[in-house]
C-alpha cells in the first residue's frame, strides 16, 4: 500500500504535464507550418485551373480543391489531398500533384521551391507550357523521389539536379533533352538511384553511357524512345538489382542478349523497335522471373529455343516482325500464365501445336503471317478467355473448326489468306461479342449463315474472294447495329442488288453474279460511304434519284457493267465525292455539269462509255482533282 501513493502521485504529475495536449484539438500539435501552408496555396493560386478539369469524369476528386483557407481541420495542409506530412514535426514531407490541373510557366520563383523539407514530389502530367527545367530543384536536397512526366518541360535537362543526391526514383519522362555527357554526371551523382525513366527525353548525341554499368542499385531502367544508337553496353544486363529493363523504339541501338547471367530478378525486357539482332540464346529459359518479353521488329532470326518453355511466370510475350523461323515449341504450352502471345510476321513453319490449347489466360493470341500449316487444332477451342484470334496469312487449311465458335470473350477472328474449305460455321452466330471477322481469300463455299447478320457487336465483315453463294440476309430489326464495314466482292453471288441495312457505310459486293437493275429503294440510304458495285452484270439505267441519295458519299464505283442511259445529275447541293468510277459501261448523252459541285473530287474515270459530248473543260474548276480518265468515252 505504501508504494501505491507515489504511483497515484507520478500518473497525476503526467495528467497535468499532458493537459494542453489532452484538451487541445488534435490540429493544434499536428497543424503544418504556416509558411508551408502560405507556399501550397500561393502556388495553387499560380498555377491551379479549375477549367482543366472540366473533362474529368468526377470519379476521382482533384487534390487541389481539399485546399483551403480557413481555420480548423480545413485549413490544415497536412488533411489536404495530394500532402504528406511527417507524423512528429509536421513539415510536409510529401506532395503528389499529378493530374492536378495544373498550368502556366513555372520559374524559380514558384513557392514549391520553398518546401524544402520535401521527400516525394509529383508534378507528373500537368502543363508548364514550355517552361524550362525550373533549376530552383536543386533547393529540394532532401528529395527521394521526383515524378515531373508528361509536364510540358522544354529544353535541357538541368544540371542543378545532380544536386539532389539522395534521390532513388527520378522520372523525366515526355520532356526536354539532354545530352551524353549530362546524362552520365547526373548518373554519376545519383549513386543511391533504383528508378530511372528517361521516356522519349532526346540524348541529342545517342550514345548510351557506360557508366549505367556501374548503377548497381537500379532496379529499373527506361530509356524507351531516346533516339539512341550505337552498341548497348552487355554491363547493363549484369546489374545484380535489375528487374525492369525497357530500351524500345531506339532504332538505331544494336546489341546481342549476351549478358544476363542465371538468376537474374530480371522481369520485364522490352527491346522492340530496336536494332538488337542475334538468336535468341537457349538460357534465356533460366531467366526464371521474367515475367514480359517484347522483342517486336528487332532483327532476331534462327529457331525460338524450347528452354523458353520454363519460363512459367511469362505472362506477356511478343516476338513479332523478326526472322525466326522452324517450329513453334510445342514446350509453349507450359506457359499456362500467358496472356498475350505474338508471334506474327516472321517464317514460322509446321503445325500450329495443340499443346497452345494450355493457356486458361490466353486473351491475345497472334501468329499471323508466317508459312504455317495443317489445320487448327481444336483444341484452341479450350481458351475460354481468349479476345483476339489471329491466324491469317499462312497457308491452313481444312474446315474452320466449330470449336472457335465456343469462344464467349471473342472479339477480332482473323483468318483471311489461308486456303480453308467447307462452309462459314452456322454457329458463327454464338460469338455474340464479335466485333472483327475477317474470312477473305480462302475457299470457303456455301450459303452465308444468316447468324453472322444478327451479330450486334459486329463491326468489320470481310468475306472477299470465297466462293460464296447466294444473297445476305439482313437482319431488320437488329437493336443498335454497329457494322460499318461489309465486303463480299469477288464471290459468287447471284441475284438482284441487296439493300444493306442503313447502318453500313462501306459497302463492297463487286466482282459477283447479280443481275437486274439497281432498285431505287437504294436511294433511301443516307450512310454509305463506299459503295461499289463494279463487275457484278448489271445493267439498265441508274435511278434519277442515284445522283443524289446519299450526302455521305466518298468512293462509287459503278464500273464493268452494262449500265446504259444517261448518267444522273450529280449532287445539286451537297456532294462528299472523293473518287467517281463509272467506266466500261454504255452511258450516252452528255456528262451532268453538276459533278462540278464535287470538291473533293480527285479521281474520275467515264472511260469505255458512248458518251456524246464536248471536252469538259469546266471539270478544270475542281480544286481537288488529280486524275480524270476519258479514254475513248468522247464521241462529239
């Protein structure tokens, strides 16, 4: 009991110590400094531009309009978005302005230069219009990371950053330039940097400095579009740290995967659009993290290494427009975590290997344009996830398999240019997200499956050059059609001129087996854009109403049949025209005058007509024309 009274004494002592804190509102002992706080809202007066912001969705508010003057919790900076404050002295510390409507130009002045207490700052996709490199940075010494992306920067990168030699993230990217020299002081300095982004920042001299060798603790590197050349230093691949390594579209920049040694945490490796070149070596297999390669339109050729069947964590993989040839790896099948694998535009041969059939992810899968063939395996039927199929430009054949037709995601099936047989799948119809289907140059026969019309999503329909018979079947009533593009030239199709729905633009049925006259009901359409109806046997005179039944017309080609008459008044008002072919038919009488309200007219051809007529000196008036074609149309 004796010890109890001192206890009761001390915690009484603590109580009255405490006092003010306990009572006080929290903001009182936590409240930022009042010059940071006078800082923030001169530069938001500055620079802040609520009109800017009028685009936004209103789905994520704008840090900026948490900023007030006022008393209390509202004017605390440390409560306001895009501020960080450290917990014990309450200086901000933090500050995340990125897409925050900001604008103007920016110079030394800016009272963000004040906030020098600063760890994080963000200034990323705003507009300084122009502004150079503010050199006021150099103030922010404490600095561990800086975002100025997309910021409308211009000019030189400053020298002045060297000065922030605590920062281990800095992101350049989408501003200014610098050179060789600039760039390997500042890298030199920055020894504690793990994240570079120089985005399409111009090296105006395009080497790529050694000493990036030497960055031991970078973690990533992106040097994405910096006009480099020259050969890469293999140094770089050897950094023990390096995980994201990103060098695409420096064309000039050559170099061989020589220097990635096993174990690397390398994940991402991005070289397209580069002039890297070499095979792909066998133990790019034991590079276990990698989880992206991208090595579209570089200069890599030989056989695709099995061993790149282990990388089990691969999830992207582009190896498109090299010179690879040989087999598919049937070992792909083991990278059950891919989700997007291109492959096309090289010399791929063989088989298409069923085992492709493994990837539950797949949602993109493109190994077009290559020399594969055989037929495709069913078992491609299995990628339940699968948004893109593109396999035209081989030489496949067989039937298209129904498979293909149990896809539920699918939106774009390519695979034109093949040499399929058989008819066009009834349950076409199932793919009810489609919104691409390309067919053409195979030898696909049969009716169309009516299903295919009443594809909602449908967007492009290419069936050019089969050997398809009978007439399309439109479907009336289909709620918000969205297809715009229809080809079905070069088939055999016979019959009278289907009307296409009012919702296609381009309409393309040359080269087929119609016969009659155009039905003036075509004149009712007020959204083609492209009609052509060239070699398709018709014949009679053109509707007076033809002239002029769509104000959204560009391109009519009418040639290679046997139309007679007098061609139409072209376009009294309006007129969209772009091209006029109306060649090798057996139009009389005089050319209509009104085709001079055609501005944009540059291409006409009336060749292999009776026409009787003067020379049309008066076509001279059209501004836009390029080539005008008589040939033998004149008689008189």
């Amino acid at each position: 009991m004796g010890g109890a009274r001192p206890a009761a004494l001390l915690v009484l002592t603590c109580l009255f110590l405490l006092q003010p804190l306990l009572w006080s509102p929290l903001g009182a002992v936590l409240m930022c400094h009042e010059e940071e706080r006078s800082a923030l809202l001169g530069f938001k007066k500055s620079f802040f531009n609520e009109s800017h912001c009028l685009s936004d969705d209103g789905s994520r508010p704008r840090k900026m309009m948490t900023w007030k003057d006022e008393e209390g919790e509202a004017g605390d900076c440390c409560n306001w978005g895009g501020i960080k404050c450290e917990e014990d002295g309450g200086h901000v510390i933090g500050l995340d302005l990125s897409e925050g409507c900001l604008s103007g130009r920016i110079d030394t002045e800016a009272s963000i230069f004040n906030l020098v207490h600063l760890e994080e700052l963000s200034l990323a996709y705003n507009s300084f219009d122009g502004s150079p490199f503010p050199t006021a940075l150099r103030r922010l010494t404490r600095l561990m990371r800086l975002n100025l992306s997309s910021t409308g920067f211009a000019g030189e990168v400053v020298p002045e950053l060297t000065k922030l030699r605590n920062l281990s993230s800095l992101d350049l990217s989408r501003n200014g330039a610098m050179n060789a020299s600039s760039l390997e002081e500042l890298l030199q300095s920055l020894n504690k940097l793990e994240e570079l982004d120089l985005t399409q920042v111009r090296v105006s001299d395009g080497i790529v400095p050694r000493s990036l060798g030497n960055m031991t603790s970078f973690r990533s590197l992106v040097l994405h579009g910096c006009g480099l050349s020259g050969r890469f230093p293999d140094s770089i691949f050897e950094l023990p740290q390096l995980e994201y390594l990103d060098l695409s579209w420096n064309h000039g920049l050559m170099g061989r995967l020589t220097g990635f040694y096993r174990g690397s945490p390398i994940k991402t490796l991005r070289l397209s659009k580069t002039n890297f070149s070499g095979n792909l070596p066998v133990w790019l297999g034991n590079l276990s993290s990698l989880a992206e390669i991208d090595v579209n339109s570089c200069g890599f050729w030989g056989e695709i290494p099995s061993s790149m069947g282990d990388l089990t964590k691969l999830e992207y993989l582009n190896l498109a427009s090299n010179n690879f040839r040989g087999r598919i790896p049937a070992s792909f099948g083991n990278l059950i975590s891919l989700s997007i694998l291109d492959l096309h535009g090289n010399r791929l041969t063989g088989e298409i290997p069923s085992t492709l059939g493994n990837f539950i992810s797949m949602v993109e899968l493109d190994i077009s344009i290559n020399e594969l063939t055989g037929q495709i395996p069913p078992s491609l039927g299995n990628l339940t996830q699968l948004q893109t199929l593109f396999l035209h430009s081989n030489q496949l054949s067989g039937e298209i398999p129904s498979a293909l037709m149990k896809l539920p995601e699918l939106l774009q099936l390519g695979l034109a240019f093949n040499m399929f047989t058989g008819n066009v799948p009834p349950e076409i119809g199932n793919l009810t997200e489609l919104i691409f289907l390309g067919l053409a140059n195979n030898m696909l026969h049969g009716q169309l499956p009516d299903s295919i019309f009443r594809l909602q999503n449908l967007n492009i329909l290419n069936l050019r050059s089969n050997h398809l018979i009978g007439m399309p079947r439109f479907e009336k009533n289909v709620s918000e059609p969205t297809m715009w593009y229809l080809d079905l030239s070069f088939n055999d199709i016979e019959g009278m001129v289907p009307i296409p729905p009012y919702y296609v633009s381009f309409f393309l049925i040359s080269n087929n087996r119609l016969s009659g006259e155009i039905p003036t009901s075509i004149c009712l359409q007020n959204n083609i854009r492209v009609l052509d109806l060239s070699d398709t046997r018709l014949d009679g005179g053109l509707p007076w109403c033809f002239g002029n039944f769509s104000a959204s017309l560009r391109a009519l080609s009418l040639s290679g049949n046997n139309f007679s008459g007098q061609i139409p008044e072209f376009y009294q008002e309006q007129c969209g025209l772009i091209t006029m072919d109306l060649s090798s038919n057996s139009f009389q009488g005089a050319l209509p005058r009104s085709i001079a309200n055609c501005p944009m007219l540059g291409y006409v051809n009336f060749g292999k007509n009776k026409i009787l007529d003067t020379f049309p000196a008066w076509l001279g008036s059209l501004p836009s024309l390029k080539v005008l074609m008589l040939l033998t149309s004149f008689m008189g």
